[in-house]
C-alpha cells in the first residue's frame, strides 16, 4: 500500500467519522428535545389536575381544561414527528399495527408479524 492509498484511506476513514458525529448531534438534540416537550406535557397535566380539584372546592367547571387538553394532543404530535425523525436516523420503521420498531428493511414486523 502506498502513500496515496494510506491517505484515501485516512480520508475517508475521515469523513465517516465526521457523517457519524453529525448524525449522533442530532441524535442527541432530538432526544433533548422530545425530554422537554414531555416534561411541558407533564406541567400541563399538573395543572390540570390542579384545575379539577379547585373547581371541586369552588363548585364550578374551569374552561381552561378541554384547551389545555389539545395542547397535550399537539405536544404528543410533536412528539411523534421527532420519534420519526429518529427512526429515520437509525433506519427502522414503526409497526402501524403494535407500534414496535423494527428494522427498515423488514416486510414482517418481528412483534406481531403483520405486513409493513
């Protein structure tokens, strides 16, 4: 092996590292930001709570709880958007039946053993 094999090696040794580094970034940002939409779910929840009892004490029904209810459903969306977003890094699929993640290239999901 000569030099200029040596140094097309390094060089492309180089830049998978490189690839693989981005990809473990945004890994980590999306795993940050899926941590923080799940702990506003859970403030909001909280709250909610909070809102039910007061309105036990007080005898009144608090209209804030169906909004805070769709906030939620829009978090845990998100949620979903960004879990996409992760399988696509790490090249699985989510099984539409069970919701098992499976291998991309995998026509049978491993858990149930339906088509995807």
């Amino acid at each position: 092996m000569d030099f200029q094999d040596v140094k097309k090696v390094v060089g492309d040794t180089a830049q998978k590292v490189v690839k693989k580094s981005g990809e473990a970034v945004e890994f980590g940002k999306l795993k940050y930001k899926i941590y923080d939409i799940q702990n506003d779910i859970s403030k909001i929840f909280v709250q909610i709570g909070q809102d039910v009892y007061e309105g036990y004490k007080g005898d009144y029904v608090n209209d804030d709880i169906p909004s805070k209810c769709e906030l939620i459903d829009q978090k845990k969306a998100e949620i979903e958007e960004l879990e996409e977003k992760l399988r696509e890094l790490k090249n699985t699929k989510k099984c539409n039946s069970c919701g098992k993640v499976s291998k991309k290239e995998d026509a049978f999901c491993p858990s149930c053993g339906v088509s995807i």
